[in-house]
C-alpha cells in the first residue's frame, strides 16, 4: 500500500506553487525597484547640472555633482567636511523620525476614528484641513512658543506636515475595501469593529504603504523647517549661517546628502511595499 504524504496531494502541490509564484513576484518587484532607484539617481544628477548650465548660475554660487564630490571625497579638508555634514545630518534624521512617527502614527488613529464613526470625522476633519492650508512657516513661530525650541515642537512640527496626506491616503484605503465582504462579516454577526479588522484593515496595506511613502520627504521638510525656525541646529538650522558666510558648496552638499538620504529611504519603503504585496498576493496602488 502506497503512502500519500499531504505534501505530495494535489493541493499541497498547488499551495507550493503559489507560494513559489509570489517568491518570483517578489524578487521581481525588488529588482525592478533598485533598477528604478539607480536610473532615478542618474536623471538627478544630469538635471542638476543641466539646470545650472541652462539658467547661466555663476560658478561661484552654483556648484555640479562634481563640486559636492571634490568636497566630500577627494579636497584635503574631506574628512573634516564630511564629519560636519554628517553629524548636523544625524541630527536632522533624528527630527525627522519624530515628526515621521508622531504624524503617521496620529493620521492612523486619527483614520480608525473616521472609519468607526462618521460623526468623529465631521468634527474633526475641519481641524486637519485648517491645519494644511495655514502655512506651516505661519503657524512654526506659534507652536514654538507653546512648545519651546524642544523635541517636542519639533515632533510638532514635523507630525503637522506629515498629518493630512498620510490620513487621506489610510482614510482612502479603509474605504476601499468590498462592501461584500462587510455584509458578510455582517451576516456572521460581526460588528464595525470586526469589519474594521478582518476586512477594512487588509485592503488599506497598499494606501498605507502609500501613505508611509509621502511622509518620508514631508518629514525631512518637516525637520528641517522646524530647525530654520525654531532649534538652530541640524542641516536647517546651518544653511542660513553657510549662505550668509558664503560656504556655497557647503550650502550644496547639505541640501545633496539631504536629497540623497530622502530618495533612498523613499525607495527603501517602495522596496519594502513591493515585497509585502508582492507574498500576500496584492498588488501596490501607484499614485494613491
């Protein structure tokens, strides 16, 4: 008599192709994404040096990729450049986590509300749209005073930025989940709360993914307003003393390792959506 192992039944074969199959999308989906980061970074660096060429900027205020790489790399003074850059950097990256994980983390909550009760989001969804058509450079001078030139105004300031796209985008995902599927969960007994978890919740991973994605450079823009304006310190706070000193490529290997910084963890996050999707079978929404 033959034994038939549950592995070797059609459905244990079908299981293991499928999970092949999202193996392969995976790695498709990273390939694809580097691929797309490295092109990304060439067309950077020619329209910088296109636009400098094209508006006529006076080599004395506008430095090419290959000024900021002399200053950085190869120039006697590199070391030296480099430890100032990076240390006001370390700084700056850890304003824009607090303004990064304050904002998601409050549209979040703030999305859940909306999707339990109708009536939190009339009363609240005013507030958030005040909040992103008064200028932020308005209202920076405000929340420091209430908040004071301490982490906390920075994490402020930055959640503010991040707040409003990030909770359209997850409002937008937990409504786009199948009114099917709720009036299933319905039928079963299951109350908002159940639908909100089984249903909503999944369907919202690729407008979250989405989501996390804009609040990466609206964080950076975050921290860095938030140290013009208010702690003087990080790669904000130090731009306005380089310009007015006349430290030009200064001035321009802040704002590239800034960039550089911004584009990689932007795409760290696309990288980590395709991933995701990609094992769990769904596919990401672009442009959300």
């Amino acid at each position: 008599m033959t034994h038939v192992s549950m592995s070797d039944a059609p459905g244990g074969a079908l299981e293991r192709e499928m999970r092949r199959e999202r193996t392969r999308a995976m790695w498709l989906a990273l390939g694809r994404r580097l691929a797309l980061f490295l092109l990304m970074i060439a067309v950077v660096l020619v329209m910088w040096q296109a636009l400098l060429v094209v508006f006529g900027v006076s080599d004395y205020v506008g430095k090419g990729p290959l000024d900021v790489w002399q200053w950085l790399v190869t120039d006697d003074e590199a070391a030296e450049n480099r430890a100032l850059i990076f240390g006001r950097l370390g700084i700056t990256l850890g304003h824009a986590f607090l303004g990064f994980v304050a904002g998601l983390v409050l549209a979040l909550l703030v999305a859940l509300l909306f999707q339990l009760s109708r009536g939190i989001e009339a009363a609240l969804m005013p507030v958030a749209m005040l909040l992103r058509s008064v200028p932020l450079v308005a209202m920076a001078p405000v929340i420091t005073l209430i908040f004071g030139r301490s982490v906390l105004g920075v994490a402020v300031i930055g959640a503010i930025v991040v707040l409003f796209p990030a909770l359209v985008n997850i409002v937008f995902g937990l409504r786009s989940a199948s009114p099917q599927m709720n009036d299933l969960i319905a039928v079963y007994g299951g109350g908002t709360v159940t639908q909100l978890v089984k249903v909503a919740l999944p369907a919202s991973l690729p407008a979250f993914f989405a989501a996390v994605r804009i609040s990466v450079p609206g964080a950076f823009t975050g921290a860095l307003l938030a140290e013009w304006l208010a702690t003087g310190d990080g790669i904000g706070g130090s731009l306005s003393g380089a310009i007015s000193q006349a430290k030009f490529t200064e001035v321009w290997a802040a704002v590239a390792v800034t960039t550089a910084v911004a584009l990689v963890l932007y795409n760290v996050v696309q990288i980590l959506e395709d991933v995701v999707l990609a094992r769990m079978g769904m596919r990401a929404q672009r442009g959300v």
